[in-house]
C-alpha cells in the first residue's frame, strides 16, 4: 500500500521526534553527579570536570581530573540515567573504577611519605670516592 507523501512525512516526524527527544547528552552536572555518587568516592575528594565527547547516543567519554590525576572516564546511559563504568589506563586500555581509585589512593600514601623525605633529607646518593679521575673500567681499556 503506497501512502501519500504528506502522510509518509508525518508518520516519520511523530514517530522519530520522540527519539530524539530523549537521546540527550551527557552534562556536566550529571558526570559531576555520577562520579560523586559512586561507591569508591569519599565527600573530601577533588574533582573537576575538564571535557565531554559524546561517542555514540548512550556513551561519553569525560576528561576529568581525579585524585590528582587527569584521566578519560567512560560513562554509559540505560534507560535514563548514566553510569561511570571504566577509568582509561596510560596505554589505553579500560579498568573499572574500583580498580583505579584503590591505584591512585595507594600511590597518594606512598607518595607523601617518600616526597617529605626527599624534601628533607640528604642526598638519595653520595659517592664514597673522592676523587674518580684515575678509575678505568676494563671495558674502557680495551679500546684505547
């Protein structure tokens, strides 16, 4: 059965005007909100939201500073709501967020310790040998 043009355009407007409707993207407020809420995140934490690229209609990708660590963050909608699902790693693979938090908490205490002692302390290194200017290696001779 063929339908008349006008008929043709007002089917597909009624039918695809919905669609579109509700395929809104990600705001920042809602991966502000989406991060926040999760269950690895304390309420001391800093965060920023630095940028969103909207891949498909139910995925974003989030640059975000977090823990001190700037990073791309997959988020994903279903149904309404959108969910942080994966933290990309230095060489581009995904991890769960459970994962990457517990990282970088981990390297946060490690860290403060050893940078207060290098802040401090004396040199890492200190030569025993005062004066190196008659020290050859055998591998030096064999070449000269």
């Amino acid at each position: 059965m063929k339908l008349p043009c006008c008929v043709r355009g007002t089917l597909f407007v009624s039918i695809a005007l919905p669609g579109l409707a509700c395929n809104s993207g990600l705001s920042r407020d809602e991966a502000l909100r989406g991060i926040k809420t999760h269950t690895t995140i304390r309420a001391t934490d800093e965060i920023s939201i630095d940028g969103i690229s909207q891949g498909a209609p139910n995925e974003a990708i989030v640059r975000a500073t977090l823990l001190g660590r700037t990073t791309n963050l997959k988020f994903r909608r279903f149904d309404s709501e959108w969910t942080w699902e994966f933290v990309e790693t230095k060489v581009g693979g995904w991890i769960p967020p459970e994962a990457a938090v517990m990282e970088s908490r981990r390297r946060q205490g490690r860290d403060r310790p050893m940078a207060a002692a290098l802040q401090s302390g004396p040199p890492s290194f200190q030569s025993r040998v005062l004066n190196t200017a008659g020290i050859q290696s055998d591998r030096c001779s064999q070449f000269h």
